[in-house]
C-alpha cells in the first residue's frame, strides 16, 4: 500500500522543473474549483511514461473525491492557442509530451505564430499530431528577411552557392524582386519566420 510519503515522493519526481522549458500543466477538479480552490502541482508531462501514467496520477492526487472532474488549472510551455481548462486527451498528451517537448523554442515561436496568423481550421477539435504535420509543410524556417529567403531558395535550386556566380551577376540580383515574386506564389514573412500559405 502505498503511503503519504511515497505519494510525496512522486509529486517530487513529476513536479517541474524551474529550468525546463517541457510541457507542465496544473490539475485540479470542477468540485475544488467551484468552491474557490485551486489546488494543484504544476506537472511536468514529459515525466510520466505514457498517458494512462499520467491520468492515474491526477486519479491519486484527488483521491478525495469519488468521482473527480479533471480541470487544467494552469498550463506552462504549451501552445495557448491549443490547450485550455479541458484535460487532455490522449491526442493531446502524445502531441505535448512527443512533438511540442521536441521542438526549438523558434520552431514553437513559428508554429504558434502559423496557428494565430495563417491556420484556418476546416472542422472543430482537429488532432494537434496532425496540425503539427502541416505545419511542417508550410514551415520554411527562420530569415532575415524574405529577401535572404529568395536568396536561399536560389541556392538551393543551382549546384552552386549564389555567391559563387562571377560579379556582374550576384552583385546585381534583386533579392527584393524576387521575393516579391514568391509572395505571388503563396510564401509570407512573418516576424522573421517564413511560411508558405497554399
């Protein structure tokens, strides 16, 4: 049977960090917060083994209550715009704990500026596995400008960096034009991230 100090000591394994930049959420019940508690450790997700870990955790944590109606009390490093007071589904936790935990933070910074800016959703709740899969379709990554981006398409077109062509000809491309070109063609710069939106 397990005891308090053991329970204690599973808090301590699944609480976060104060350094870690992984998905954590806080829960608490609808029964605590309807009577204006908000109990709750901030968990670290990417602690738990898998989902059903996690669920039986939160089961644990409000063993005082028969019937618990999980609620997310608080979330840290986790996209806003996917995640709110609803408990997360499996859906939810794979995304979280698998492919947000593995993104740099400028892949986060781009993906949820994709999800404000350009995402329009076709149906309601869409699995966020999925929407993560086209992000990276339309993602092209991080420029200085859409000018350095037109530049690095060229690149990558020719067998040769752009800078190797002889010097009538790099010294007089007109980066600009060129991406003026490519916004035609569906590509936009967005606070340093370029995206391609069809």
């Amino acid at each position: 049977m397990e005891t308090n100090e053991d329970f204690n000591a599973e808090i301590e394994q699944h609480k976060q960090a104060l350094s870690t930049l992984h998905p954590c959420v806080a829960i608490g019940t609808c029964a605590k917060f309807r009577k204006g508690r908000l109990d709750g450790e901030c968990l670290d997700l990417t602690t738990f083994k898998d989902y059903d870990e996690f669920e039986e955790f939160c089961f644990k944590m409000h063993n005082d209550e028969t019937d618990p109606e999980f609620m997310c009390i608080a979330w840290k490093n986790a996209p806003k715009q996917l995640v709110g007071d609803k408990f997360p589904d499996r859906d939810m936790f794979w995304f979280l704990t698998t492919n947000w935990a593995g993104m740099t933070e400028n892949d986060r910074e781009a993906f949820e500026l994709w999800l404000d800016e350009f995402y329009e959703p076709l149906q309601g709740d869409e699995d966020p596995n999925e929407l993560y899969i086209k992000f990276g379709d339309k993602y092209e990554g991080c420029f200085d400008s859409g000018a350095d981006f037109a530049e690095e398409c060229a690149d990558q077109l020719f067998e040769t960096s752009v800078d190797d062509l002889p010097e009538p000809y790099c010294f007089h491309i007109d980066w600009e034009g060129v991406w003026r070109g490519l916004l035609d063609r569906g590509y936009r710069f967005q606070k340093g991230h370029v995206f391609r939106i069809r």
